[in-house]
C-alpha cells in the first residue's frame, strides 16, 4: 500500500469518525427535544390485569354481538338512554339499534353517495372499496325526535336530518328533502380525524374544508336553514392552526351568564413555538364563545375570542427532564353536580421513536380557564423566539366574551375596539401550558403490546366514596377497565381490573359510549358493535377474600356471592375494600381457608422431568414454592425436614413457569412435598401441595410381555406397568421429555395399564397400586424446549375447546333457523 493510498484511507476514516460524532449529537438534540427519560420508563410500575377473558369468553358469556352486515366503518355511535335507542353510523347505512340488547331487530335506512360523486371520486384517484362511499361520520342530536347527519359523500360531504318515530314498522326514516351541503361540518375522508357538537341549534365543527384536506378550520354554522353566514378560523395562518387533527368539542358554561357559554376543542398540531424545522407535536385546547360573530373591519367572519393553549401530560423526572405524552387520542368531559366544573380526561400516546406508550391524564376547568386567564406568547426579537407578552394588554381582555350585562358598551364582538381585534390577530396562544392534576398521569401503559385509543369514565359510588373507573379502547381490539386509587396526597396505586379482547382479530376500537342507566359500554370497531356489562363480578372467585383482592368499586361480597354493589343497599353483609383490598379486615378467613390443601400424590423416575401444576386466580398475584423434603425413600415418607422457598434464581433444574413448577432431572434428594402459594397483598392462600415420590433406576429392570402375570393373578404385588417406549435418560438442560399430559417424570394418580405393548418395565413395589406412564416417548427426534412443548400442548387444548364451542354454536344457529322456518303452532 502507498503513502497517498493510506492517507487517503485515513482521511475516510476521519471522514466517517466525524460522521458518526455528527450523528450523535444529532441524537442527543432529538432525545432532549422529545424529553424521555428511559431509566424512568424502565422502572415505571405496571401491573397486569387480574381479569382477562379472551374473545371466546366474551362469546359464551352476556356479551352481546353485532356485525351488521359487510358496510363496515362503524366510526359514530349515538346512545339515547331515555328512548333506550342507539345509532350506529356506517358505510352507506345508518343502523338504529336498541340498547337493552343488540340482538333485538335491527332497523336501518339506505344512504349512498350520488352516483355522480362516487364517479368523480374514482376519477381523482381514490378507491371505491375504501374511500368512494358515503360514510356517516356525524350524528348529533336535534331534539326528541330528530337527528342531524352527515356523511362523507364520496369526497362530497352532504348533511341531511334523520327522524326516529315511535312506530316500530318504520322507526327510521331520512329525510331526503333536507340534504344539504356538509363543507366545515364534515371531513371529505372517511379516515380524517375531526369533531363536532350541535349545540342551541348551531353545529361547531373541528375539520378541513377541501378534496385534500389542507385547508383545516374550526367552524360554527346554522343547521336551522337561517340566513346566518358562518363563522371559522383564519384560513392558512400556522398561528391558529398548524395542520391539526381534531379530537374533541364540548360545550361547557363559564358562569351562570348564558353570555359566558363557551365551546371548547381538544386537538393536536405540529408545535409553532418549537421551530421552523422541529416536527413536534403539541396537544390543545382552544375555546370560543357562542356570541362571537366576528369582527366588524376586521376579522370578518373570523373568530374573535379564539384562543388556545398547550395541554400537558407528562411524567417528572428525577433529574427534572419530564417524559412526555404529547399526542392527543381521545377526551372524555365526566360531568358533576356543577355543570360549570366538569372533570377532563385524556388519552395520550408518546411521539418518541425511542419507546412505545400511552398515559391517562385528568384536567380540571379551573386550571384550564387558569391558563386562559394568564399571560398571552408573543413572537419577537431578531431570532423570532416565543416569549411571554408582557407589554399592555388591551380593553377589553382579548378572548373575553361581550355581555351587555357586564358592559353595554360591547354588546358584541363587532363593537370591539380595533386595538382588540388587532391584537387578536397575532395572539392566538397563551404562554402557561394545562398541566394535570397530580402533575402527572393516573395511569400509564409503556412498552405493551397495544396503545389506549379511547376512554370513557363511570364515576361509581362505593362503601369508601365515589371512585372514577376508566374503561379503555386500544388499537387491537382490546378494552380495558381500570381505577387509580389515591392513598394519600402522594402515593397513588393505578389497578388494571379487567383486560377484555373484544374482537377476534387485532382492530383499533373506534368508539366508546357508556350507558350508566343500563350498565352497559357499547364498543365499536370496523367489525361491528359489542355490548358489554359494566361489571362481571361472578368471575372474581367463590369466596370472599377473593371478591375482596379484587378491588372493583363495580362488585362487593354480600355473604353468598361476589355481586354487584348498591350503596342503597341496607344488608349489613356487604364486604368491600377498593383502597386496600385486605380480606383480612372485610373477611372471616379462618386457617382453613388460607393454608390447608391435601397434597396430590404424583411419582416421578430418576433422572426425567416431571410438572407441578399451580395456576394462580389472579395475574396480579406472585407463587411461591416451597419443599419440604424427606430424608428417606418411600417408605419412611413421614420423616420431614424443615419447609424452604425454592429460589427462582440459581438452579436450572427449576424452572418457575406461569402454570407451575417444571422440575427437571429428578434426583432421589427431590422427594417430598411441594406446595404453592398466592401472595397479593396481605392474604396468602395455598393453591396446591404435591406429594412426590421418585422411583430410582435400580428399581427399573425390563421384562418381556410373556413375563407378565394377569392382573388378578397377582397375590404379593402389583408391578407398575409403563408404556413402551425408548430408555429413560436424564434430559438436558432446558429440555424436557413429556408426554401426553403429565409428561414424563409425572405418574398420575388415576393411570391404567396400557394393552398389548411388545415390551414394559416392571417396578417392585408390593405397597403401590398398579399404575403406568400415558405414552412415555421423547417428543419427536428433536427435543422441544419445555416452554414451546408446554405452548404445544396449551395451543391444541384450546384449539380443541374452540372447536367444541363452535359447533355448538353452529348447532345452536340451525336449530334457532329451523325455529323460524317453522312455528311452533305449524307442524315440520
């Protein structure tokens, strides 16, 4: 090699030297402007679900199923609990549903794009499958007998008024004469997040207003037919909005003045304040009075009072670097006793490439009119930096709502100074961000395999006082339900109750409503809509600690069963404890009831493997095993040592596993009884005791078929007859020789011989009954590994039970079928 061809190599190398230095910094900078803290994250406590029922589950039990056919593009529900009606917007239909059960008759009414529209939605390159319809995306309330609607179009939004009569022949019916252009009510894509309410006879809709869907706004239009002109946002300004996505609207009343009524939006949108080139995402929430009708020189038709601020939800750091959630998913406003102060709730996801998660926030109004009463952000100086405005601020506050009562002078925002309506202009932001209650989340989900999509709360009265229970959507097809218990003004317990796998194939939930007349949650996905009891009490336990450890506001023990709590209720028996979940003091738990379990005798051979089982009750309980064993083989059993914990570290012969304890390669020190207990909380409970016995291989000798003596020929013994099959060997590590269902190592109590084997081995044991293996073999040529084998076997059980459950079903849909074919007043 040449000096120039090495230093020409050398120049690469520092070329690439300097090009992995630049690229580290520029990690550094993003990590530091995304704000995670990954130690934090690592050691964030989370707790799995002590209820988990599979789709299956769900199907055999009270939940209630409806596909509605192959339209799809269930995205809007509308849930009247008076009427006990519910709306199902979808695919060119609109479904009427009755709440008390979806599996009542369905009656639906037929509402396609024109046919002109879907032509020139194929035409611009979209596709007739997914995009070239007319999906329902709106159903707002008008009054007891009219609903308004609005549906994509085919990228030609189109509005029109839905009447729900009391006749059950034609309950549903679209008024045809009365459809009307959907532009800023309506998104053109069926897939475009957006909002909106229809409140005092005017729709304040958060969307976009063109094919493309760039030109977003937040809108207020008369839906009455007035002469009313509408009102919206300034069109492409990135200081009102900066390519938002809409989650969110609520009308919620400052005072007791109707001239205070204000509509808030929740949204998020790429940060202004974070630079021309930052891609960061910020969430928002903005408001804008009703009584603003724009301005009268300037600002014509555009909002006024619209102002916004930063919604916060993030986790401290120690270092004083907070983990953010900065995307907003879903809002849920709680309604109270004052109308005035409802409680917010919140679903956000992080934007970080680093890890995935989701947290639960919780806002009050009085922080959020906190942030809209402080200091406004100005842009200034030569750099363009976002600072707090702390010149004067004009007369009236910019954002405040005109009210003659307050000041006849400003009877409307059209009698606003210009100085006012100026200022408006370039002061759209405020400078103090939202920051939850708790400077934190109630409930985070880092690093699961799904993301919370959707929440709904149901605030449940229970013995200790009311508790809000959260019941979550996620991307794939999951609900959760879930409580955060507050201890002090510091320490807080978030508590998955339930994780139920709704749908049978991974889907985003798009939508929740909660009837709390009914006790029913009402999910919706592109699959269908599913109703489902707000509470399954009978499935935490017979008894009453375990009622007790599960810590549902929903359930309490009523000295029979795990049921339902009413807090009208007059029996004195009622047991609950949602804050610390200690039967101990809710419960007459005996030593009985917690300690005692008859030990199962089970054999194993010298040398094989052999499985204890041990399933706990609850996913949020911890097992513990512990040996006592014998100092003698069989025959002096009662000859104990002292009981000690089996590490779950240090032996790799024990193999701790979600269903039990795998003990691999038996030694004759291996005899005795092992028995395993749930620990959560303060309550143990033995779940079960084995009593093992281990046949050294001395005592194994072969013997041929011809050998072998009858059953009932034998006088001083019964030999143990085993399967035929290869030679017991000791198993490698990790590795394990089971087989049918007990495996290798495992004799069970209740084995019979097997007839007509070539060959068998004889054990002389005149105390034991006959007994054998159920087909001892190694499990193909290559040895499985205990969790794959164990997953095998689990996977073709419920593979069987599914089957079973399906032709049952089937069976059940052919007799129901052959019921309406055939009366029962009208002979087969």
């Amino acid at each position: 090699m040449t000096s120039s061809s090495t230093a020409r190599g050398r120049g690469a190398g520092t070329v690439q030297m300097l090009m992995l230095w630049h690229l580290s910094l520029l990690w550094l900078q993003l990590a530091d402007s995304y704000s995670f803290n990954t130690a934090d994250v690592k050691t964030w406590s989370q707790t799995g679900p002590r209820l988990r029922l599979s789709h299956s589950d769900l199907r055999n039990s009270s939940a209630v199923f409806w596909e509605g056919g192959v339209s799809g593009g269930y995205q809007v529900l509308l849930l009247d609990e008076d009427q006990g009606w519910l709306l199902v917007g979808g695919k060119d239909y609109v479904y009427l549903l009755r709440s008390d059960s979806l599996e009542l008759p369905t009656h639906k009414v037929h509402w396609p794009a024109a046919r002109e529209h879907v032509e020139h939605c194929i035409q611009a390159g979209k596709s007739l499958e997914t995009d070239c319809a007319n999906y329902v995306r709106l159903l707002q309330p008008f009054n007891k007998t009219h609903v308004y609607a609005c549906g994509t179009g085919a990228y030609h939004p189109e509005c029109a008024y839905l009447h729900i009569g009391p006749n059950t022949e034609e309950p549903l019916a679209l008024l045809s004469h009365t459809l009307e252009s959907g532009r800023g009510k309506c998104p053109f894509s069926p897939r475009e997040p957006f909002t909106a309410r229809l409140t005092d006879g005017e729709l304040y809709a958060g969307t976009s207003v063109d094919f493309m869907g760039a030109n977003a706004a937040i809108f207020r239009t008369s839906v009455q037919g007035s002469s009313q002109h509408y009102i919206r946002t300034e069109a492409y300004h990135d200081n009102w909005l900066h390519e938002p996505e809409f989650v969110g609207s609520f009308s919620i009343p400052d005072t007791h003045s109707p001239d205070d009524d204000k509509v808030y939006f929740f949204f998020k949108e790429r940060a202004v304040e974070a630079g021309q080139w930052d891609k960061r995402v910020y969430s928002r929430v903005a408001r804008v009075c009703k009584n603003d009708v724009g301005g009268k020189r300037s600002l014509i038709n555009r909002w006024t009072t619209f102002l916004k601020a930063r919604l916060v939800c993030s986790v401290p750091g120690p270092s004083g670097v907070d983990t953010h959630f900065d995307e907003l998913e879903d809002i849920f406003v709680l309604e109270t006793k004052d109308p005035q102060n409802p409680t917010i709730y919140g679903v956000f996801t992080t934007s970080s490439s680093v890890f995935r998660g989701s947290a639960v926030c919780v806002y009050s109004m009085a922080s959020i009119r906190a942030a809209f009463n402080g200091p406004f952000a100005h842009k200034e100086g030569p750099d363009y930096s976002w600072v707090e405005y702390k010149g004067r601020i004009p007369y009236p506050r910019p954002g405040t709502c005109p009210s003659e009562t307050y000041d006849p002078l400003h009877k409307s925002t059209r009698d606003f100074p210009d100085e006012v309506v100026s200022f408006m202009r370039q002061h759209q932001l405020m400078w103090e961000p939202v920051l939850p209650l708790g400077r934190g989340p109630v409930l985070t989900r880092v690093n699961a395999p799904y993301v919370l999509q959707r929440v709904v709360v149901d605030r449940v009265d229970a013995e200790e006082g009311p508790y809000d229970v959260l019941h979550l959507g996620t991307d794939d097809g999951k609900v959760l339900k879930a409580v955060t218990i507050s201890k002090d003004s510091l320490d807080t317990e978030e508590i998955i109750l339930e994780e139920l796998t709704v749908f049978q194939s991974p889907t985003p939930i798009l939508n929740l409503r909660l009837s709390t007349k009914r006790q029913q949650l009402y999910v919706s996905s592109e699959l269908g809509v599913v109703q489902l009891g707000l509470q399954r009490c009978e499935r935490y336990g017979a008894d009453c600690a375990e009622c007790c450890l599960a810590r549902d506001p929903y359930c309490s023990w009523d000295g029979q069963t795990c049921s339902r709590y009413f807090p009208s209720s007059k029996r004195r028996a009622r047991r609950q404890d949602i804050k610390y979940g200690d039967p101990w003091s809710q419960c007459p738990i005996t030593d009985d009831d917690s300690g005692s379990a008859e030990a199962k005798v089970v054999y194993g051979v010298e040398g094989n493997s052999t499985f204890l089982e041990c399933i706990p009750r609850s996913t949020q309980a911890q097992l513990k095993w512990t040996v006592q064993l014998t100092e003698t083989p069989l025959q002096t059993l009662h000859q104990t040592h002292e009981s000690r914990e089996l590490p779950h570290k240090g032996d790799d012969r024990l193999l701790h596993m979600k269903q039990g304890l795998l003990v691999q390669r038996l030694e004759l020190g291996d005899m005795g009884v092992y028995t395993c207990t749930s620990y959560e909380h303060s309550y143990s409970q033995v779940l079960s005791r084995y009593r093992l016995n281990i046949i050294s291989n001395h005592n194994l000798k072969p013997a041929n078929q011809q050998n072998l003596q009858p059953a009932h020929n034998r006088q001083n013994h019964s030999p143990l007859q085993l399967a035929p099959g290869p030679a017991l060997s000791p198993v490698a590590p990790g590795r394990v020789s089971l087989g049918g269902l007990g495996g290798a190592g495992l004799l069970g109590p209740h084995a019979q011989p097997l007839p007509g084997h070539r060959s068998s081995w004889h054990l002389q044991y005149p105390q034991l009954p006959l007994r054998s293996y159920k087909d001892l073999h190694m499990v193909g040529a290559n040895v499985l590994s205990v969790d794959e084998y164990c997953e095998q076997l689990w996977y073709r059980e419920k593979r069987r039970q599914q089957k079973l459950r399906t032709l049952k079903l089937k069976q059940e849909s052919r007799k129901a079928r052959v019921r309406r074919n055939y009366p029962a007043d009208r002979p087969l």
